[in-house]
C-alpha cells in the first residue's frame, strides 16, 4: 500500500501546482483561441489539461478524470467534437494552443480581458482530512491544542491555520502528509478536496474522513468554472447554456462521482 501511497500523492501534488499555474499559462498564451463562430465552423472546440493528474485529467482511455469527461459533456452540448491539448512540464505556455481551461477560479467582474469565465458549476478548495476513529470538526476553528494537522510548507493553508492558533505540522512531500495522516500520527491534514476525496475512493481502508471545515474561509474555498481563453461572449453564453442542461439533469454530479468527488453546487 505505502509505494501506491507514494506514487498517488506524488501526483497529486503535482496535480495541485498544475492547477495553480495552469491558469497562468493559459492566459499567457493569446494566439489561437476562437469565437463561436470560429469553433463551429472548425467543428470542435479544445482543451488544456495535464495527462498524470488524476483525478482531475489523464490520457488513459479507462479513466480520463473528471476534466475531460466534463469537457466531452460541454463539447457534445455544443454540438462539437473535443481536442484535448496536453500541457505538460516540458511544454511552453507560447506552444499551447487550446480554448478551455476547467476549473479556472470564478471571480465575479474578472471575466474581462484575456480570460472569459462562464457561470461557476462546483464548489472546490481545500479541505481538511481526518484520520480513522478521529471525531471531526466542523470549523478549523474549532481545532484543539491536542488535533495536530498537516500542512504543506508553503501553503496557504499552513498560514490560516496558524493565524487562527492551530498546531501545525509542515510537509515538503504531501505523500508523507497522507502517510503519517493514515498512521495516525497526525489529527489531520489540509488537502484539495478533489484529491483528498479520490485518495479515499482508491484506498477506502485507510477510513479517512473529509470535513469541509474551510467552508466560509475565502483564501481556502472557492467556486470554479469553465474559463475561455480570449472568446467572445457568445461562446461564453452557449457554455453557460449547456452548464445549466449539465447541472440540471445531474450529469455533472454523475461524472464527478466517478472519481468519488462530491459535486457542491455553486
């Protein structure tokens, strides 16, 4: 179990920076991207994502991860084929030519400029991971001296939990995070919440607990949609158009399922 441990984290920390810079990248890149019109006469529509990063995107045809399967949704809505464009470490963003980019964060009035943002479609953000038998909390604020949680170095999370009294352990390698938080050596630990839930789905042995005690924490949670890159708002209104169809029919509760992910509702 520890080498599937190690090699899953690994990649889920890579999955983690992925997302962080991705957005970046693809704004950085202006050349290329397409209107409606340019998309349907062309007949499909692409996207970036990372080919290792599941649960969020894979090139293996067993399971893509719920990027690519929420883009097929959106493109197959749209009346379009989809071209999955692989943005990987040793691809520039000035050779990365796509149209989407999924789970871009959603922030009212900055759909303006190099990236257009359709209507949110989850909720997201970090979470906190609890061990086997450990009684969760509601609030991080409500963490006791005695529930050490872990950390990334580095993170965000790191800093709000400290701020808010918290005992905190710092990790370089989220692997060994989640390695001492299934031995019990830790109360818990801060983790994407897509991470944490697929970890759970592949080893529901560990008995871990995922507490949403972030919730309310702005730096810590957030709402993610489908950012076009350099569009025009037409496409951008036919997208929100099949996020609705995609949303009221339960498809994307289903697709997120699949990767045990719960699909929170904006």
């Amino acid at each position: 179990m520890k080498s599937n441990l190690i090699a899953f984290a690994s990649r889920a920390g890579l999955t983690f920076a992925f997302c962080g810079a991705t957005l970046a990248l693809f704004a950085a890149n202006q050349a290329g991207a397409r209107t409606l019109a340019e998309v349907r006469a062309l007949g499909s529509i692409s996207m970036c994502a990372s080919p290792e990063t599941l649960p969020y995107a894979s090139n293996q045809p067993e399971a893509p991860g719920f990027q690519i399967e929420l883009g097929r949704a959106i493109a197959e809505g749209l009346g379009l084929g989809l071209t999955t464009e692989w943005i990987v470490p040793r691809r520039r963003a000035n050779i990365v030519n796509c149209d989407m980019q999924l789970d871009s964060i959603y922030s009212p009035g900055r759909s303006k400029g190099a990236v257009l943002l359709s209507r949110p479609y989850q909720k997201s953000g970090v979470v906190l991971g609890i061990a086997r038998g450990a009684e969760p909390v509601a609030n991080f604020k409500d963490l006791t001296k005695e529930q050490k949680v872990g950390v990334m170095s580095s993170s965000v999370a790191r800093f709000v939990l400290g701020k808010s009294g918290a005992i905190t352990s710092p990790y370089a390698f989220e692997n060994d995070m989640l390695e001492d938080l299934t031995q019990g050596k830790l109360y818990g630990a801060a983790l994407s919440s897509a991470t944490l839930s697929y970890y759970i789905l592949q080893h529901p042995e560990t008995s871990l607990q995922l507490a949403h005690a972030f919730d309310g924490e702005p730096d810590l949670a957030w709402e993610v949609a489908v950012g076009l890159r350099k569009s025009d708002t037409a496409l951008v209104d036919e997208v929100n158009k099949v996020l609705e169809r995609l949303l009221a029919d339960g498809s994307i509760t289903r697709i997120y399922a699949k990767y045990g992910v719960e699909h929170r509702a904006p």
